[in-house]
C-alpha cells in the first residue's frame, strides 16, 4: 500500500441563497435613510443590493457580509482621499 500526503487547506465562503438577506441587518448609507424609511414606510436599499421596508431592530442580526466587505472598500476609500 502507498502512502499519500494530502495538504488540505480550508476557506470560508459565505455564499447567500435566496431569503438569506432576512437573516442579516444590512448597512444603508446615508443611516438616516433608515430612520426616514421607518418613519415614512418607504423602501431602502443596502449596499448589498437589497431592498425592504426596515421594521426590525437591526442590533439583534449579525451584519450582512456583503454589506460589510463593501463598507470596509468605502472607508478605505474614504481614508485614501482624506
């Protein structure tokens, strides 16, 4: 029998599927959109791309990973032009 060495390397992937969006709180800019949308009702749109109708405290979910890389690229941005 031969030996065989195998090198595994693990990668975490988030990879959303439809109704995963629900599971997260998304970043909105500017935030005081938010507070306009749960005044008024209107819709809102994350940076992610999605868009609803905020009616929920948004402290409770863990932050949209899109969301996130997409705001960390805008600060870094941000920062460059400062």
């Amino acid at each position: 029998m031969t030996a065989v060495e195998v090198d595994v390397k693990t990668t975490n992937v988030t990879s959303l599927e439809d109704g995963d969006h629900d599971k997260f709180a998304h970043v909105v800019v500017p935030s005081s959109a938010v507070t306009q949308a749960y005044i008024t009702g209107s819709e809102v749109r994350a940076l992610c791309g999605k868009v609803w109708v905020p009616t929920r405290a948004p402290e409770l979910f863990e932050v949209c990973p899109e969301c996130k890389e997409l705001l960390e690229v805008v600060k870094a941005h941000w920062a460059d032009d400062a």
